[in-house]
C-alpha cells in the first residue's frame, strides 16, 4: 500500500535540493508551486517515517518477549501506536483536491420563495461569516444585492486564511475551500416566513456556490479582447453615491459566456477589480470542473458532492433540525448551526469523502 511512499520520498529530495538553490527564486512564481508541492509532500514524508521505525520497534520488541515475557505488554503497545500510524498515513495518501489550501470565493443566491427565499439567503451568509470567524479566517463583502426586507437576493464574499493567500493544506479536510468546498448546492429552508400571517409552514430553497479563489501562480489566461466591460449606476441599498454615477460594472468573459457584475464599491475601478476576482474564480472552477470529467474515475465522490443540481440540505425551524441529504447526517441543534457552529456537519463531509477515496484506493 506504501509502495507510492517511496517515490514521493524522492520527489520531496529533489524538490528540498530545489529550493536550496537562490537561482530558483529568481522566478518567484515556479517557487511558491515548488514551495507549495513540498508542503504537500512534507507531512507523508514524516509520517512515513514515523511509521518505519514503529516497525522496526514492533520488531525489536517481539524479539526480546521471545527471550523476557515482561515485555509482552510493550509489544502490545507498539502495534496500537503502529496501527495509528498505519491509518495515519493512509488518510495522508488519498487523493487530494490540489484546491484544498485555497481561499474561496462564495456566493449565496436567493431561489424559490421571495422574499423568504432572501431573508433565509441573509441568514446563511451570517452562518458562514460566523463559522469563518469561529476559524480565524478573513472576510470580505464583494458584491450584494439587497431585497426590500433585508435579506439578500444575490451576495458574493472572498473568503480567506489570515495572512493573505491559501497554502497547500497539511491535513486532509484542512484549508479553506477543503472545508467550504461540501457547501456548494441547493439549501432548503422549513419555517413560518416573516410574511405569513396564518402561522404556516412554508418550505423554499436558496443557492450556494463555492469557488477556489485563483491564486497568482493559477493558469487562468485571460487575453485583452477577451472581455467586454459596459458601466452603468449601481441600484439599491449602498450609501449616497449610488445612483448618481456609473460606478456598477458588469464584465462578460466572450469565450465563455460568463458575465459577473459588482456594484457594491463606491468607485468603477474597484468594482472591476472585484468582478475580474470573481471572473478568474469562476474561470478556474471551469476548468479544473473539465478535468474532472476527463478523470472522473478518480474524484466520483468528489463530483458528487459538489452537485449543484440536488438539494444537499434541509433547515427544518419547527423541530431545530438540520440534516445533510448526502451523507444521512442529521442534528438537532439548527440554532447552534446558524449561528457559525457548522463543524460537525462538515466533517460528516470529510470523513464520507475521505472514506470513499479509500475505498477507491483499495
């Protein structure tokens, strides 16, 4: 099962004998992929490691129980901590998404429901500023657009590590976009709305999408003709300049298809600075989402569970329930959730993810 271990072993020298070298750094962006790919490679190395000499220890072990039944008891506790260590390094290896140290770009769009359909938009974006500050990471409005009641019918936020951009995560489930990544899809909402006055139970649903920020070192080629910018006056809630200058941008990526807008910012540059952020973003989800499909194989749970198409959760107010559809997890602390204590539903999402790849791994 280790067999792979051992030429990583030797990627993780080469790219050490790399990095010691000034003439790498010259280049500052083939250095942050080499310092990333051996943070990546770091942590399997040690572990690997640590799980030759608990081997080697078991053996040593065995052979003076042989001669002394006092140790007896050692040997029993070696190949638990060898066990550990076996496990350890097996959840190492299982496939990662090369996504998973970066920051995130997230956006929550009302659905069916209106004015409802906002209102609980409003509340998952407070659920995910919560649990983001919960996490220690960094926050930052790029774009809203408010309904009359103060919910949201679309609003977009980076979200990121302290200390600027992702870094290629350690830990299986760690980083920012490894855990946001299991929010993408369809979130249902179960209660009484605001606006009903016969105390019924209304049932609407509002969108998630979650996209790996792009990183300087990312391939996203945009070329100058590519893009088509057209200016107009921001609309809605934002303060005194709105409505008075064509400060909103709205940029169509022609090659795709894709039009992103931002109006949130009091001045045009800016704007177009955030929109060409979420651009890049929804430029890269495109084509690692192409190669996906071209290696479908090795990430089926993966593109499960990034299914925009199904509803993946269920917000039920009347019995403070949550239940994640995907994985059959199911709580009954809804208020907790909301309120940024999303840690446990993730996991779920993680450890069935983590599972899969195993089992796939054989």
């Amino acid at each position: 099962m280790f067999e792979v271990v051992k030429d990583l072993i030797g990627e993780h020298a080469t790219l050490e004998e790399q990095l010691a070298d000034p003439g790498v750094h010259a280049d500052q962006r083939h250095a942050t992929k080499l310092n990333k790919r051996y943070a990546e490679l770091t942590p399997i190395v040690a572990a690997y490691r640590a799980w030759e000499r608990a081997r080697e220890d078991v053996a040593a072990a065995r052979e003076l129980a042989a001669e002394d039944p006092d140790f007896a008891a050692e040997v029993k506790d070696l190949e638990r901590e060898r066990e550990e260590l076996t496990e350890r390094l097996r959840l190492l290896l299982v496939p990662r998404d090369p996504s998973d140290g970066k920051n995130v770009i997230l956006e929550v769009k009302a659905g069916e429901g209106g004015e409802e359909s906002a209102l609980f938009a409003g509340d998952l974006l407070r659920m995910y500023l919560r649990y983001a500050e919960r996490q220690g990471w960094r926050t930052e409005l790029l774009d809203a657009n408010e309904s009359d009641l103060g919910g949201y019918k679309d609003v977009s936020v980076s979200v990121k590590l302290r200390g600027g951009a992702g870094q290629g995560a350690a830990e299986p489930g760690q980083g920012v976009w490894a855990r946001l990544k299991y929010e993408g899809g369809v979130h249902r909402v179960q209660r009484v709305p605001a606006t009903e006055s016969q105390g019924r139970i209304h049932t609407s649903a509002a969108g998630v999408l979650v996209l790996p920020e792009a990183d300087d070192v990312d391939e996203v080629e945009i070329g100058p003709n590519d893009l088509r910018v057209d200016v107009y006056r921001s609309s809605g809630p934002g303060g005194q300049s709105v409505n008075t200058t064509d400060s909103a941008v709205r940029i169509t990526h022609l090659p795709s298809g894709i039009v992103v807008s931002c109006q949130n910012e009091k001045s045009q540059l800016q704007n177009r600075e955030q929109a060409m952020r979420i651009l890049r973003a929804r430029l890269l989800a495109e084509a690692q989402e192409e190669a996906e499909k071209e290696a479908a194989d090795a990430r089926r749970s993966q593109v499960r569970t990034v299914d925009r198409s199904e509803r993946i959760r269920t917000y039920n107010f009347p019995e403070n329930r949550i239940s994640d559809h995907r994985v059959g997890f199911k709580a009954y602390n809804l208020d907790q959730v909301l309120d940024g204590e999303l840690d446990a539903v993730i996991q779920a999402c993680v450890d069935a993810d983590a599972a899969a790849k195993l089992a796939d791994a054989g």
